[in-house]
C-alpha cells in the first residue's frame, strides 16, 4: 500500500464529495425556490386582495431563498463538524463510549489494548484512544478522527466479549487501514454533510407544525395554508436530499471497506482472523446491530452494518468473507479456532527474536515503511513488547508512571549533568516526583534505541491533556533537554511527541494545502537547516550539504536556503514550521521528507538512532513510519 497515493486519492474523494455537496445544496435551493414562489403566487401574494400575481421569477425571493438554504446547511453541516472537533474522541463519545484506561484489568478490554499496542508500534502510528460502547451486544468497531494525533478506535462491547485474539486483530488491523488510508477526516465531513440536509427536512416539519387555522381570517389562513404546503413540500425536499446523500455515504464507504480489508489480511497475514469475525458477525444473534440514537449519522464510519437501511453502507457479509477466504461454505458458523497452532507459530517467530529483522538500510526501504500495513512489522512490534517486561509496560501505562518514563528518557549519562537534573526534577514536582523517576530510572535502565520511541508511544497515550501535572512535565522536559545546552535528536523528537500528544492536532490544521512550495519557504527552510546541524557541527559546511541534498529535490531548488543558527530559528520556530509543514499537501510532504533523508544519508549510512529521528520526525507531520530494528 503507497501511504502517500491512498491519502492523495482520500483527498480526492474529498474534492467530490465536496462538487456533490455544493450540487445538492444547489438543487435544494431550486426545488425551495419553486415551493416558495408556487406558494406566493396561489396563496399569498393575492390573498386578501383579490390579486392575481402572475409568473415565476422574483429575485427577491430567490435572494432570501438562497441566504436561508445556505445559513441553513451550510451553518448546520459546520456546526457539527465543530462539535466533532476533539476528533475521534467525539465520535466515540457521542455514541456512548467509554474510554479505556491504558493500565485496564478488565481481561477483555486488556486484550484490547495489546493488540491497538501493537499495530500502533507496527504502525508508527501514535497510541489513539480506545473506547467500548458498553451495552452493545453486537460486533462492531469503527476508527474516526482528523489526523493520526487525534484518532480514536471504539468497538462495541459484544466485539471484546464475542471474538477471539486472532479476530480482534483482523477488526484493529481493518480499522488502523482507515486511519492510514487517510478516510477519517473524510467520514467526519459526511457526517457534517448529512445533517445540514437533514437539517432541511426539520425546518419543513417544524414549518407544518407552526399552523394555526382561524375561521374568518382569509387572509391568515392563506397564510396558513402556505405554511402548510410549504412546510410539507420542504420536508419531502428535505428528506429526498438526505436520500441522496445517504447514496453518496453507501458509495463511498463500500469501496473503502474492501480496501481496508485487504490491508488487514495483509497486515496479520492470517486471513482467518477477519474473516471469522465477518462469519461470527452473521452467525451472532444481534449481528452488527449498534442501538445508540445517533447510530444511523454515523453508520458509513463503522467494520460492518450498524443499522438497518434501505441503502447498506457495508457490501455484503458474503462478499466481504469470500473475498478474503475463498474456500468458504457459506454457512454462518462458527469455525473450529485455530488459535493454538497459530499461538505456537507466533512463539517460534518470538524466539527467534528482534535480531533477526533486519535494519532498514537505504531511503527507499525507509519510505517501503510509511503506513506500512505488513506482518514483518507486526512481528517487530510483537517483538518490541515481548523484550520489554510486564512490571515496566504496567509503569507505562499508568499516567504517574508514564510522566516519570518521559523524564527518565532525557536524563543523561554524564553524572554531574544527572544530578542537575535531579535538582530541577526536585524543585519543579517536589521529593515525590523526584523518587518516581528514580525508580523508573532503575526499572528502564539498559533499554535499546529501538524500544525507547516504541515504548514512548504507549506511555505518552497514558498522559492527560487536561492534567496539570501531564503539562507541567512537558516544560520540565524541555528543561531537562536544555541542561547540556544541546538539544539531541532524539530529545527534540521526544518534545515533539509528547507536545502532539498532550496538545493534539485539534488546535492545528485539519486539513492539507495545495499551495506552492514557496508559500512555505520559511518553514521548510527553518526545518531543513536544523536537519543539516544534526549531523554536521560545523556550520561553515551546512550549506554545501543542503545544497547537495537538494539537487536531487527539484521541487525545493529554489525554494529552501540554509538558515544559520540563531534565536528566530530555535525549537521553537522549528515547532511552529513542522505545524506549518503539517499543512503542506501530502506530495509536498513526501518530497520534504525525501530531502531529510537525503541529508541523513549524507555520509552512505542510516544509523538507528537516525532512523528513530527520521520516524519521530515524519510522525510530526502525519507521516508515520513503520520501525527499524538492527541486526
């Protein structure tokens, strides 16, 4: 799967879903003109006066019929959208769930969080929130949100309780295809799009419900009368519209459901994981079946059905099972679980261990690792986990634990150095704060360059935007990154994923630009130049090797020039210009990045710790990078 062309052809059907829109508002705007006008020619333009007025053009009232379809929709579908703005979180929420607590005992939803670790480590996507919509019995999941920083998985509570390991994997890797497919932000606007329309429909009722008859006003009964027959004739309008709209919903998300369940049985290579939770899903007595009030505005978004409509959003479960397992006989049975000799075959692959996979050398393996969707990654991040021991994932995974692990991953070798940052520690959280990251210190001590980003995702996932404390640790991170006066690689990544995760893209652009590279010759500039310092400390040198790294970018040639070093251009104007480059289109992304890793490999080799550089780096801007290991 080409991560970069699947969001370039979301951004696409985001374009024409946009051309339906702007068409259907157009016709809605017409077909309420013509009520309008039919009713002010028969009912109360001559009312009361004996008048006949004649014709069907009047520009005042198809004025006003324009500004109140569009204050209308256009007001309504913005509004919910605006609602939505949390991202994936939202969503989940305005259907009922529950968030899960990543340090959970709860036995279902603790194999819930294993697997969403672990396609989030294979990944290189940020830990999203996981809900369960309690109550639930039916088997379903869906994944929303604007960008990988902001993306939540729900599923239903009868999904945890019904499926088994191998299942669940196949619905998590189903989801986890949509966020990298890039259809996220594309199904919170259609939720936005279907309730302006619907919007239309209310207003019509609202209209019909607003009459009032007197016997021996005609001229208010004509009035009344117009009300009526325009009140009825908007909500027909109304829910037409919204018919039409659910067409474009059931189009969309059919292509999209097959694409990402190809993308899941490529990813656990184990056709039988989805499958049998598709087969599971027919034979279960409530199927796919979400009850919540507000399931119908969100159904395009969900694995399977989640409500019963004359248009299914979902092909059907018997396509959807025969295309990833051919052999099958059709019955909606239960099949005989193969999870034992697939647990034995997953131990042999552990045993042999992290060693054996094999460091992505050169710039083309690295970019074969954006939105990496393979079962190579998944060993590696099933790996990743196995090496790290329980009593340290269980520190990660609680907020006090986490906070002290952010700390613990800046504290240097150096013992004098070390003792100073012990001081601001003590002096910014006190003895208590002080005695937790000591005793992180000593739990995470000897762990690898390939755990620390891996094993920072999941604890940053455990941190709390609105706690105090969680925020409090971000500017004391930067200060204990400061106490050498260098700022490492791996410490601006660290800041820079932690600051994603506390803050999230909600304050941000949700969405990419296709300006020019020159509308953003500060921002690449400022970034390019900081990569060109790291790996080259005399200055008088950087400007060769940018030059270089850009003749083989034709895009940036004459867009992007070295920026000495200089207060303007510090971490903080480097924060705000990957924000800026976050924004940039996804080709323009992708051309960036190339540069960066033109300028790493500089010298012919790509080091682990670049490696991790470059992942943290890409992730910033909602690129993620499937892992490196070493040999």
């Amino acid at each position: 799967m080409d991560f970069f062309a699947s969001q370039d052809h979301a951004r696409k059907q985001t374009r024409w879903l946009v051309a339906l829109y702007v068409f259907t508002v157009v016709l809605i705007i017409l077909s309420i003109y013509g009520v309008v006008a039919y009713s002010y020619t028969h009912y109360i333009g001559g009312a009361g006066r004996h008048e006949v007025v004649v014709g069907w053009w009047f520009p005042d009232i198809f004025l006003w019929t324009t500004v109140g379809v569009l204050v209308i929709v256009v007001g309504a579908s913005a509004f919910k959208i605006s609602s939505l703005n949390d991202g994936g979180a939202s969503v989940a929420k305005a259907l009922g769930g529950t968030r899960v607590s990543p340090d959970t005992r709860d036995a279902d939803e603790r194999k819930l969080m294993n697997v969403v670790e672990e396609m989030s480590i294979a990944s290189g996507v940020p830990m999203p929130q996981v809900y369960v919509l309690e109550g639930e019995a039916g088997i379903n999941a869906f994944a929303a949100g604007y960008t990988i920083h902001d993306a939540a998985i729900a599923v239903t509570r009868g999904c945890i309780e019904t499926l088994n390991r191998d299942e669940l994997q196949g619905v998590i890797a189903h989801e986890f295809s949509h966020i990298l497919n890039g259809d996220m932000r594309l199904n919170i606007r259609l939720i936005g799009v279907l309730f302006g329309i619907l919007v239309i429909a209310i207003v019509g009722r609202e209209m019909m419900s607003s009459i009032r008859f007197r016997s021996r006003d005609k001229e208010g009964n004509g009035l009344a009368i117009a009300l009526l027959v325009g009140g009825l004739a908007i909500m027909i309008i109304g829910y037409i519209g919204v018919f039409f709209a659910r067409l474009i919903q059931c189009a969309i998300s059919r292509q999209r459901e097959f694409l990402a369940d190809a993308s899941a049985v490529q990813f656990t290579r184990y056709p039988d994981g989805i499958g049998g939770a598709l087969i599971k899903i027919g034979a279960h007595s409530s199927g796919s079946q979400i009850t919540h009030s507000h399931a119908e505005e969100s159904s395009h978004m969900y694995f399977a059905n989640g409500v019963s409509a004359l248009f299914s959003t979902h092909p059907p479960l018997d396509i959807r099972i025969r295309a990833v397992l051919p052999q099958w006989d059709g019955k909606f049975e239960v099949r005989a679980s193969s999870a034992k000799k697939r647990e034995a075959s997953a131990k042999k692959e552990s045993a042999q261990g992290v060693s054996k996979i094999p460091l992505q050398k050169n710039t083309t393996e690295l970019f074969s690792g954006f939105g990496a969707l393979n079962d190579s990654s998944l060993l590696v991040a099933q790996n990743l986990l196995c090496s790290v021991s329980d009593p340290m994932k269980d520190i990660l995974r609680n907020r006090e634990g986490a906070e002290a692990f952010v700390l613990v991953l800046l504290l240097e070798h150096d013992s004098a150095l070390r003792e100073k940052q012990f001081v601001q520690i003590k002096t910014t959280g006190g003895n208590e704060l002080l005695e937790r990251v000591q005793h992180v210190w000593e739990s995470a001590y000897g762990m690898t360059l390939e755990q620390r980003l891996p094993m920072l995702e999941i604890a940053v996932s455990a941190l709390e935007s609105e706690n105090s404390s969680s925020q409090t640790i971000l500017t004391l991170a930067q200060k204990l990154a400061e106490v050498d006066g260098v700022i490492s690689p791996f410490e601006f990544c660290l800041l820079r994923i932690v600051r994603l995760a506390l803050k999230g893209r909600s304050k941000l652009s949700k969405s990419s630009r296709e300006f020019s590279a020159k509308e953003f010759e500060k921002s690449f500039s400022v970034a390019a130049s900081f990569v060109t310092r790291l790996g080259c400390k005399d200055e008088s040198k950087c400007s060769d090797i940018l030059n270089t790294a850009l003749k083989k970018i034709p895009l940036f040639v004459d867009s992007i020039r070295y920026l000495p070093t200089s207060a303007e251009n510090g971490l903080s104007a480097l924060d705000e210009a990957l924000d800026a480059i976050a924004t940039a289109s996804f080709v323009m992304r992708k051309q960036f990045l190339q540069l960066v890793m033109n300028i790493i490999q500089q010298d012919g080799k790509v080091t682990i710790a670049e490696s991790e550089f470059f992942r943290a780096f890409a992730c910033g801007l909602d690129c993620p990078v499937a892992p490196v290991i070493s040999r």
